[in-house]
C-alpha cells in the first residue's frame, strides 16, 4: 500500500462523512416534509449527523426514483448514495478488505513497514493529492458550477487537515485499525455480491455503525465530522419559482467553508439539484463492467513524472537479501500501478483498502479520464 493509496482512501472516508453518510435509527411513521429551500438541505445533514444513511437516501430523491434505485442496486448496477463518495466502486472491496480474516494483523503488519513514522512522505502525499484533485475538479465537466466551488474548499480543507495530522503515529493505528476491522466484519457486506443481495435501504443501515465508528476514528485525528454537521447552517440565498440556491456555511478541521447548493422543488418538496441529477443518472445505469486501475496508474504516473509524489531516492544495487521492497526507515515503499491507487508492490490487494484509518479522508474521486494532473469528490 502506497502513501499516495493510503491518502486516496483517506478522502473516500471522509467523503462518506460529508457526502453521503450511513445508515442509524428506524425511520419514523411520519417524516417531516421541507417546504423551504433551506430545509432540504438541513435535513440531509442532519440524516448524516445521525449516520442514518438509509434516511438520507429516502429525503434525497423523490418517491418514484427511490424505488428505480432500490431496483438497480439490486441489479448491481448502482450503490447509489455511496456513489456520491470518491471511490465509490471500490468501497465494497474497502469492507471486504477490512473484514478478511487476519486482516487486524496484516493491516497493523503493514502500517508499520510502510507508514508509521513516514510524517515528511505523507505530509507531501497530503499536498500533492489535494493538487491533483482541485484540479480535477475545477476542469471535470460532470460537475456544476456550485459543486466545483464546495468540493474544492472541501478538498482544500482535507488536505491541510491530512499534512498536519498524526498519521504516521502508530499507537494511534494500532488502536484504529482494530475498530474498523470489528465495525466491518459486523456489517455482513464482505462477500462479492453482498451489497446487492441485501438490497439499498438494508445495506444502508447495516453501515451505520460502521460509519459512526470511523467517525470516531476521525476525530482521533482532528478531524470532527460530527460537529462540522452539527455545526452546519443553510440559509436561502435566491429562489426564483421552483428553483433557489442555497448558502451552507460550516467550520471543518478548523477551517471555514461557504459555498452555495443548488435546490429545485417537485410535488411540493425540495430536493438538492445535482444529487438529483447523479440518482437519476445511476438508476438507469448499465451493469458495470469490472473496475479498472488505470486512472489511478495514471495519477501515480503523473505524481511521480512532477516529482511530488513521496518515492524513496533510488539506492545503489543491492543485495538478494534487500529486495522485499520494504523501507528500512519505515518510508513509503516503491510504487505499484497494478493496485487501486499507486499501492505499494509488497502489498496484497486487500491490505491496501484500509492500512491507514485516518488517512481515509484525503482523497477525492478519480476521474474517468486523465490528461496530465487529475482527481475526486465530496457532497
């Protein structure tokens, strides 16, 4: 597991934090309705406060999609609202990954040859992906104009956040890694087709815990989702008939964010227009075809091409005995393409989905096409 993987599946973390969230409580008989542009908006926020996954996807979309959507992720076609989050094909095998069997061992086994006590190569690493993703998001034209601005400071803001926190402490990992490993294996989603034999509304709220419980882990890095939620204030900016644009405003790892959210009503409620747009886009989504790891190949390429990415200097020949790939310092190991994001060639495939807990916050979705510099997404 490379550092620049390690920071990617950071971001997608936090992306589920602030994005789309998990599943928590029993929906009620009666749930409140926004009649107010602002409202839509408070209320996902709050479902995400309450890691109630299952609700937000409810209140995120009208009657009629919700149910073509239940329709396609049992098809496995969609795992729509994870797919509002950086990664989101990958994120099955991020719970599979954490639920293998001695995973605690192989994942503690791993930090501790690749990250612990790599701060300089994982500050850089923290740097360079938050680089690349403003960048691709600033260019990507699948994002409104309203998205690009919030995801950018949100990416901005995790990326500050991830050079300044802990995540080379190993005492801090020893104790994360053991809480992701239970909270994932409680979820029952590890096997292949687990997400869509359990079907959308129950797998949701078979991930609340699990998301309540990286949330913690978050927080034991500085970063507080909870409160950024709590926190969160949405006020009408403009409406004009059917449609307004909304200000949310709210302080994240110690820094502010003010950005604007677009909001259309139907059938006398409100909805979040580019959420809308994506659940509509993935409801009549195709069957997949396997991922690929080619934008991320190509990220890593790009990185190593500018001479940021964080790669141990090349050392003169060295003996058999030194050819494991390992990083006698405890630095960052030599680069992988083959892995979902530049992992690190001595790691197994499950291992690099979730060596380093906190660092699940750093990185924003790829892009499905890459130039030169690219990548993610928040919500």
């Amino acid at each position: 597991m490379s550092i620049i993987r390690h920071a990617r599946i950071a971001v997608l973390t936090t992306a589920v934090l602030l994005a789309a969230a998990a599943c928590g409580p029993e929906p009620t008989a009666v749930e409140p309705v926004p009649t107010l542009p602002a409202q839509a908006v408070s209320q996902l926020a709050s479902d995400l406060r309450r890691n109630d996954l299952a609700g937000y996807a409810r209140h995120a979309v009208p009657p009629a999609l919700h149910a073509r959507l239940e329709t396609a992720w049992s098809e496995g076609r969609t795992v729509w609202p994870l797919t509002e989050l950086p990664l989101d094909d990958r994120f099955p095998g991020f719970i599979a990954a954490l639920a293998e069997q001695d995973a605690e061992r192989k994942l503690v086994a791993t930090y501790r040859r690749q990250f612990a006590g790599a701060d300089a190569e994982l500050r850089s690493a923290a740097k360079t992906l938050g680089l690349f993703a403003t960048q691709y998001v600033r260019s990507e034209p699948d994002y409104s104009e309203a998205e690009r601005d919030h995801h950018a400071q949100l990416i901005g803001v995790m990326s500050d956040w991830a050079q300044v926190a802990p995540l080379g402490d190993s005492k801090r990992a020893r104790e994360a890694i053991p809480q992701l490993v239970s909270a994932a294996r409680a979820t029952g989603l590890a096997a292949p087709d687990a997400f869509a034999k359990a079907g959308m509304d129950r797998s949701l709220r078979r991930l609340g815990p699990f998301v309540e419980r990286l949330k913690q882990v978050l927080g034991g890095y500085g970063l507080n989702l909870d409160a950024a939620l709590d926190g969160l204030d949405a006020s009408l900016a403009e409406q004009t008939g059917d449609t307004a644009r909304v200000r949310i405003r709210y302080e994240l790892a110690g820094a502010a964010v003010d950005a604007y959210v677009l909001v259309e009503r139907i059938d006398d409620r409100w909805y979040l227009s580019d959420v809308l747009r994506h659940a509509q886009r993935e409801a009549d989504a195709p069957a997949k075809a396997p991922s690929s790891p080619a934008v991320a190949e190509r990220l890593a390429a790009v990185a190593k091409l500018q001479g940021r990415a964080p790669v141990p200097a090349a050392k003169p020949a060295a003996p058999a005995s030194t050819a494991g790939g390992a990083n006698p310092a405890g630095g960052a190991g030599p680069a992988n393409p083959a892995a979902p994001v530049a992992p690190v060639a001595p790691v197994t495939p499950a291992a690099p989905a979730a060596t380093d807990p906190p660092a699940a916050a750093l990185k924003p979705a790829p892009p499905t096409s890459v130039p030169a510099p690219a990548a993610p997404k928040p919500h």
